[in-house]
C-alpha cells in the first residue's frame, strides 16, 4: 500500500512539473509573440524603449574576441603540460574543421530554422510550444541560435522580461552584422558543455581526448544533447571518492581538481537527451535511417575517454611559476596592469612556451619521491625525526634553545577525533553558561580571533610532520579575554552552537574539530628545494619547491623562499670581487683570529682554531670564515656589493624586487656588513633560484643571464605577443671566470664539496651551512647546468642533524640522473689566455729555492689569467740563524755549536699568540722567531778549544752549524700542537656565525695590517 502510495505521489510530482514546464513555455510563448508584433509593426512603446537603450552597445564583428579561451603551456618540446584552470577551459576552432553532422545535430535540436529567420523565429515559437505540449514537457527551447549566443556573449541568465527583449533586440542587429556561418561558429565554439569545458573542442578533449573534427555522428549528438542543461546532460559527473557507489554507478576514469581527487561516473541522462537529438535528426532529413540506426548501436559509456587538462605526474612548481612569471612580464615589458594581464592569462587564449624539460623534471621529482631513501637509507633503524636535530620538553613537546614551544606533541592538542582538548581543573563553566578557559601553550587570544598551536606527527617513514592549525570560527563579539591570557567565550555563542564543545567522561573539556582549520595532512620536515638551469642561455629546466607536497599554487621555495645562504654566498660576494680587483687564486690570505668592532673574537671557523697562512683556493676548499672576512674587508664592502648588484642578487633600480637590505633600507639592522656579505648571515636570506642564476654565470664565462621560465607568449590568434629575451650582464672576464669555476672545482675534487663528485662529468661549486645547520646547501656547475640545492626546515628554529655535505650528497644523486643520457666531459673549456706557474702559498708569489726547504710542501703551481702572473719571488720565507737552545735568534755571543741556520715564514708584522689569548695558529711552528737570543753573552764565553783532528789530519767542523734543521725542531715550536684546543680536526661542516648586530662586524681597527692579505 505503502508502494502505490509513493507512486501516487511521484505521478502527481511529474505532473505538476509537467504543468509548470508548459506555464513556462506559454509565458515565454506570449512575451516573444508580444515583442515580435510590436518591433515587426514598428510600434515601440515607450517601455520597450527604454528596455532597448538599456542593452549593451555591442560590436558584432568581434563576437570571436569576446569569448574568452584558455590558456596553455608547454614545455620545452612544445609538449601540451596544461591549461590554465579558470573554472572553464575553451579552444577556439574555425567552422570548416567541424563535421557536418555536428552543426546538424545542433541545428535540428536548437534551432531547425536557423538558415532562414532573422535572429528570432515566430515559427519556431509556436512549434516549440506545441512540441513541447505533444511531449508534455520541454524537448527545445523557444530561443534561436542566434539569441542563445547573444545572451551567452553580452547578456546573463536572469529570468525576466527585460532580458528577452534585450536579447531578441540584439540578435535582430547581430543578423544585420554576420553571416549564418560566423553565428554558428561563435555559437558552437561559445557553449558550455559541463566538466569546465566551453566550446566544441575542449568538449572533444574533456569527453573524448579527441580533436571536434573527428567526432562521431553519435559524439556529436550526444553534445548537441548537452547545452539544454549541462548539469543534467553532460556525460558524466565528478562523484567524491567517499560518496562512490560501485554497484549503482559506472565509472568512466578519474581526474584530479586542484589536488583532489574524483571519480568519474557515467551519466545515463546524456544518452536518454543524445537520442532525442538522433530522433530529430532523422525527421529533418539530416541523416538516413541507416545512419541512424548505427548511431544508437554506439556505446558511448565505453567511448568516454576523460581528457587531462595537465600532466598528472609532474608537480604544479613549474607550471605555477611560469603563470606568475607571463603575468609579470606582461606587465613589465609591454605596460599591461596586473589585472589585465592577469586577464589575458586565464581568458586570453594565450600559449606560452616554458622552458622545462620534461624529463629532466620527471627525473627531478623522482629523487624528491626518494628523498628519505637517497640520503637516509633504510629509516627503520632511526630513532627520532629524519635528518632533525630537536628539542623536547618532559611533555614531548618541540621547543626552540629558550624553551618556547614550536609544536606541541598531537596527543597534547587533539583526541582521537581531533578535537581540541582543554584539560580538567584548565576551564570552568559559569551558571549562565560562559565558559573561561584559564592562560594555556595552547590557545593565543588576539583581538579579533583565537589562535590554536600547531602540532606534529611523525609518518611511517620516520618524517617528522609539522600540522597547521587555524583560528576558531568565532567572531569578536562571542568572546574576550583578560589581561593573564584568560578566554571567557560567551552564553550566547555557545547556545547558537550547541555542538561547539562537550566534557568527556573524565572532565575534559573537547571543542569540535568542524569550529578550526586541522591541516590533517600536514607538511613533511624538512623540506628541501631545488633548481636546475641551463646558465648558457638562463632558461630554467626543472623545478621542485618542496617535497610531499600536493595540489596547485602552494610555497615554492625555490622561487619565493629567502632563507639565509651561509657560505654559498663566499665566492658570490668575496671570492670572485677579489679576483677581479687584483687577488689571485694563490693570494695568501692570513687566517689568524680576527676581532669585531666590539673587541670580540669573531667569527669562528668552521674548522676548530686558525690555519694560518693560507691560498685564497684552499681558503675556499676549507670554507674558512676568517678568511671570508679578511678578503671582503681588504676589497671594500660596497665593492662586494657591486657585483652581487651584477650577478642579478641586489637590484639596485628597484630595491623592492630584491631580498638585500641596504643601510637605506634598515640602518641599524641590514646586510651591508662582514656577517652578511662574506658569512651569508642575511637579513632575509636568498631563493635558491637567485643563487644558482648567480652561480651560472661564473660558469658562462662570466655572464650572468636572467633566469626566464619561459621563451615566448603567443596570442589567441597565433601570433607573437612577446619574445622573453633574459638580461644579460657581464659580470667578469671569462679568465677570471674560469679561475675562480676551478677553484670551485678543486673544492668539489679535493675540499669540502667532496660529497658533489660525479663519475662522468666534472663537476664545480660550493656547500653551505647556516648558525646551527639551520639550513645546509649546495650550488654548483657542470658543463651542462647550474644547480642549486636547499635542505631545511620551514621554521629555521628546528635544526638539522646533518651537514652540508648531506647536501652535496643529494646534489650529487640529482646531477647522476639529469646527466645520464649527456655526453662525459672531464673539463671545463678553457679561454685563452690562462697561464700557469709555480707559487709559494705562504706568499702567493713566485716560489724560491727557500720554499723548496719548507717540509710543508708549499710549491704549488697555480693558474693566472694573462697579465696577473707573479713577477715578484717570495719574501715571506727567510733564513734565519737561531740558538738552537733557546730558539731564538742567535747573538755573537752564541756558541757555534747551538747555531742553526733554518728556514722559516716571516709575518709582517709578527703574530703574537700574548696578545690573542695565547691562540696558536696551526702554522705558528714555522713563524722566525722575533727575539734574540739573551741567555748567551760576553760572560759565556769559553775558552776556544781546538778541533779534534780527523784519521787524515784535518779537523771536522760540527756539521749542524751548517744544516739547517727542521722548524719543529726549535725551542719556537710547541711540544706537542696535536694537543692543542685550536688545532682543527678534519673538515665536516662549516658554520657561519653572525654576531647579534651587524656593525659589530667591523674591525677595531681596519688599518691594521695584520688584517690585510699579505699579497693582494
């Protein structure tokens, strides 16, 4: 009983929307029969008039021009990698690569008389609403083609009267205008077909991955179905994984909508629709019975092919880099506003040329997928976090060096059901109704809102994961707060929200997880970024910003993260400058303890203690600080700056587009000092993608090249709206280049950077770390590309357990795979005009006879670009007559027994570990002694005794007094240096320290020539 009921009621429901839909049709029946006899007979009311004067001016001639079309992008191989989402996609095609049966299918449907009315069809009309009635129910609409397109193009979707007399008034000028083959076009490329697809190719693309041209009779009636009602006829609908029925719905494929993902479900309607259209069809004589009867044996559900709008198995990095570059440059270089060209990029049709290389990005995101793997292993052996040095509290929280927690623990915020949890004897609830909830580490009141701490979790492959929390949905006037931190949310709140909180069985207080955002999914720690460029002609090939992150438009920090560079920025903003203005790579530079403006000791090494007397090469290949420091004093601070202003790092025209705080910018606190420029202790730091496009143009021969992402824009029509030519800028000489590209060479070969060496290609470049490895890197080169590596932790307060050889390691496991199909090349080219000679790296000059007696082997031959070749000998070394018990200079008072002649390195001036809290640089041994000798004098004089005669007679004079004997040997040298706190172990990382203010970076006294390089 019940049953027939329910039919009862369906039958009656049919019927009244059967009776509504005939209401509707007659309405608009009599309103367009209305208007047609009033403009036919040329009486205009005066109401009709001012309906008209109210319709748009419009300009038929660019209906084209008006529909908006979809963007695309492609990659370096003019390979489709996706078009630009705008909430519909559209592609425009000309009228003649449309099949027949396609513009009939819609005809008959729409408009059968579309060939021989004016813009509106009083015929039309009347068959409409008779057909209509004969179906009980609506089978087509009372609108011509030519009024469909009008209200598509200039007008809305309102249901009113005013409308349909704009819009009647305005087809009737679009007839005078175009020709029927120019309405149809715009008509069929205009329409909305469901799916965000708009016009007839895209509708073949999303539907079918098929060009409109080779649409079946069937496909193209099924379309004509669709643009009824696109929400009930279009083939398929997109269902939530979670609401997906597999034994009531067909699947027809997957897709993915800005990172989320949906199943595609077959849609019955559209056939039912597509039938009607075949039937039509067939009674105008558009098609034959045979045709028609094939047409149906077509099983559309199993034709369905879902079209990708992007490639599913590269991240959005690069393509949403190269969206905000086009609109950038549209702005900067041919004066578009940002809205207009904003404009031009999701409707304009444009297609833009990027500079990615497919596979080198395939190849890239592969390594990030691993990242745990390449530089972990097999993590199940590890403890805590990967790769993460913490601090936890008693309660398992994450606190920074003052104790202040970054993350609470999960269990400490949410239950089980992600609610937040207030605990017991934390909150109390008034008799009428507030609840306080007392001052906790895990809710901040502000004025207007209440934040929530954030939390982390650690994956399954021993990630630690860092969660994001939200505000409470709750506005200004629902609560208050006291002066303690104390929050009292109000009665009346709570009684509109009743669901907002409740008490669990044992006394907590739990608020509804739906009242905040819970970013459940959180972001893996740390992260890591990376860019790869061809620096020879600036075009970026592959992009990552972040790893096991998913969806579109989020934090690339490989373009829009500054973080702090640490030594990386060395041969950037000391190295190269000093090798342009008169430094060599074998300049001695002094590292011996250096002092601040303040009288303190800074910076520290990254090595323990000082080594001395060293090349500017070996400087770099132990990423020594002090002499980091000593090489940007010695050539000038704004010098340094300069060339960072050269090499695309400082924009000195436009500060704004730049990450460099200048004394202008911030007196006090900035980046025109020792910490920041020969440290890399910025104030906001540099993206990696600055750095790398820095670090290629010391491998082009010295021209720097602006990064580009993309080649060329062109417009809707094909043509060329914008050639993107880089800037280039000469930064150095290609010898000066190509010097300072070896001294990174030998730092990858033989220095730090060890961990970078590749097996089929040469390979150059620099690591760096940050205070506390807050941040670790490696920049580089090969003759192929530049690239640039970043590892760190979003907030910088949580520190890495390992060095910057970790990611030199990571550099060099990504290089192995972006250069196996590359030819190998053990070299670099070489410019003329590099020379080599043989130096002394005491004095970086010409080696003498004397350097050759130094057991430290300090003979090196070096290379010079033409013109900067020594021409002085060394004078650092001397030989000096030393008392051999005392291990001072010899007096005349000296027995010849005790007197040495030795070889020994002369500072200018002398360093006196006294005067440095006793500190001995580890070449301190083989400094010539300053004092003389003061315990021989007139009154040790003995009388002379003669030498005692040989078997043949003569006498044999004391053979030490005429070899000289080794440095360590002399009372000079300390028992045992090994033990000494300042004599450095092996190399593993390096640490650049940046003192709390930067002036304090200046030295007490900048004349001092123990502050200046011995050889400039």
């Amino acid at each position: 009983m019940s049953k027939d009921n329910n039919e009862n009621k369906k039958n009656t429901k049919d019927k009244n929307r059967k009776k509504s839909n005939f209401m509707k049709s007659l309405k608009i029946f009599l309103i367009l029969i209305l208007l047609f006899a009033i403009i036919a007979g040329g009486v205009l009311g005066g109401i009709v008039i001012s309906i008209i004067k109210e319709a748009p001016e419009i300009d038929p001639t660019k209906i084209n021009s008006s529909l908006s079309q979809t963007s695309t992008i492609y990659d370096s191989n003019e390979k489709l990698i996706e078009k630009i989402d705008t909430g519909e996609y559209r592609t425009f095609v000309s009228l003649n690569k449309m099949p027949k049966h396609l513009l009939d299918a819609f005809i008959s449907i729409e408009d059968e008389r579309f060939n021989e009315h004016k813009g509106i069809d009083p015929k039309g009309i009347v068959g409409s609403l008779f057909e209509n009635l004969k179906s009980d129910g609506i089978v087509r609409g009372a609108s011509t083609i030519t009024q469909q397109l009008v209200k598509n193009v200039y007008l809305t979707n309102e249901q009113k009267l005013t409308r349909k007399i704009k819009e009647a008034y305005l087809s009737l000028q679009v007839e005078k205008v175009l020709h029927k083959d120019q309405i149809l076009e715009a008509y069929l490329n205009g329409n909305f077909f469901g799916q965000n697809a708009a016009g007839v190719q895209e509708a073949a693309q999303t539907y079918f991955s098929k060009n409109v041209e080779d649409l079946t009779l069937a496909e193209s009636a099924l379309f004509a179905g669709i643009v009824k009602s696109p929400t009930q006829y279009q083939p398929f609908i997109r269902v939530k994984p979670n609401d997906y029925d597999s034994e009531k719905q067909a699947t027809v494929g997957e897709i993915n909508v800005l990172g989320e993902k949906y199943i595609l479900v077959f849609n019955e309607k559209s056939v039912e629709r597509q039938k009607l259209v075949l039937k039509k069809m067939l009674e105008l004589n558009k098609i034959t019975q045979a045709q028609y009867d094939e047409a149906l044996k077509e099983d559309i559900k199993t034709t369905l092919t879902p079209g990708q709008k992007k490639l599913e198995d590269i991240t959005s990095y690069f393509t949403d880099y190269v969206k905000s570059q086009v609109v950038t440059t549209l702005v900067n270089k041919l004066d578009y506003s940002k809205e207009d060209a904003e404009e031009a990029l999701y409707k304009g049709g444009l297609k833009i040329y990027s500079t990615v290389d497919l596979s080198l990005q395939k190849e890239l995101e592969d390594v990030y997928n691993n990242f745990t793997e390449v530089l972990v292993g097999n993590s199940n052996w590890v403890r805590g976090p990967v790769l993460i040095d913490w601090r936890l509290n008693k309660y398992g929280n994450i606190i920074d060096d003052k104790g202040k927690i970054l993350y609470l623990k999960k269990n400490n915020l949410l239950d089980e059901e992600d609610n937040l949890m207030i605990s017991k004897g934390n909150y109390s609830i008034s008799e009428n109704g507030d609840i306080t909830i007392k001052s906790n580490n895990k809710l901040s009141p502000y004025p207007k809102h209440i934040d929530i701490a954030d939390y982390y979790t650690i994956d399954e492959r021993k990630n630690l994961v860092t969660h994001t929390v939200g505000s409470f949905d709750i506005s200004e006037e629902d609560f208050k707060s006291s002066k303690n931190g104390d929050i009292i949310i109000t009665n009346k709140f709570l009684n509109s929200k009743k669901d907002f909180y409740k008490v669990s069985d044992n006394g907590n207080l739990l608020i509804s997880g739906k009242y905040f955002y819970n970013s459940k999914d959180g972001i893996v720690q740390p992260q890591s970024a990376t860019v790869i460029l061809d620096y020879r002609t600036g075009q970026i090939k592959a992009i990552v910003g972040g790893r096991d992150v998913e969806g579109n438009r989020i934090l690339n920090r490989a373009t829009n993260s500054q973080r702090q560079p640490g030594s990386v920025i060395k041969p950037l903003s000391a190295y190269l400058p000093a090798l342009d203005n008169g430094y060599t790579a074998g300049s001695a530079i002094d590292d011996t303890p250096y002092y601040d403006g303040k009288g303190k000791l800074w910076p520290k090494n990254s090595y323990s203690g000082y080594k001395g007397m060293r090349t500017l090469r070996s400087a770099v290949e132990d990423s020594g600080n002090v002499p980091a420091v000593r090489t940007v004093e010695n050539i000038g601070i704004d010098t340094s700056i300069s060339y960072l202003e050269k090499l695309g790092i400082i924009n000195k025209k436009n500060g704004e587009k730049d990450n460099f705080v200048t004394r202008a910018n911030n007196k006090r606190e900035n980046d025109e000092n020792f910490s920041a420029l020969a440290l890399g202790g910025m104030t906001y730091g540099l993206t990696p993608l600055e750095v790398t496009a820095a670090y290629g143009a010391i491998a082009n021969n010295g021209v720097y090249i602006e990064p580009i992402a993309f080649t060329k824009i062109l417009d809707k029509d094909g043509n060329v709206l914008l050639e993107n030519t880089p800037r280039e800028t000469t930064v150095v000489s290609p010898q000066v280049a190509y010097i300072m590209g070896d001294v990174l060479r030998t730092n990858v070969s033989d220095g730090i950077g060890k961990n970078a060496r590749l097996s089929k290609v040469v390979a150059a470049g620099k690591t760096g770390t940050t205070q506390n490895k807050a941040d670790i890197w490696f920049v580089g080169f090969t003759p192929y590309y530049a690239t640039g590596v970043w590892i760190g932790n979003d907030s910088p307060k949580i520190t890495l357990n390992k060095s910057s050889m970790t990611a030199a390691e990571f550099w060099q496991h990504i290089m192995t795979k972006a250069h196996k199909d590359l030819e190998s090349k053990y070299e670099f080219d070489k410019p003329s005009g590099i020379l080599s000679a043989n130096i002394c790296t005491q004095s970086g000059k010409l080696a003498t006879t004397l350097c050759a007696q130094d057991p430290r082997d300090v003979i090196k031959t070096e290379i010079f670009a033409k013109g900067t070749v020594p021409t002085q000998y060394c004078d650092v070394h001397t030989i000096v007559r030393v008392d051999t018990s005392t291990g001072k200079i010899a007096n005349q008072y000296c027995p010849d027994s005790l007197i040495s002649s030795r070889v020994y390195i002369k500072r200018t001036p002398p360093y006196k570990p006294w005067e440095n809290g006793g500190i001995i640089p580890r070449d301190y041994a083989y400094n010539a002694p300053t004092s003389i000798c003061t315990v021989h004098g007139p009154h040790t004089i003995q009388p002379s005794i003669p030498s005692t005669p040989d078997e043949d007679g003569s006498s044999k004079p004391d053979e030490d007094n005429n070899k000289p004997s080794k440095p360590e040997d002399d009372n000079n040298t300390p028992s045992k240096p090994e033990d000494d706190n300042n004599t450095p172990s092996k190399p593993e990382e390096e640490e650049d320290n940046k003192p709390s203010k930067p002036e304090d970076n200046k030295p007490s006294k900048p004349g001092e020539g123990n502050n200046k390089p011995s050889n400039p």
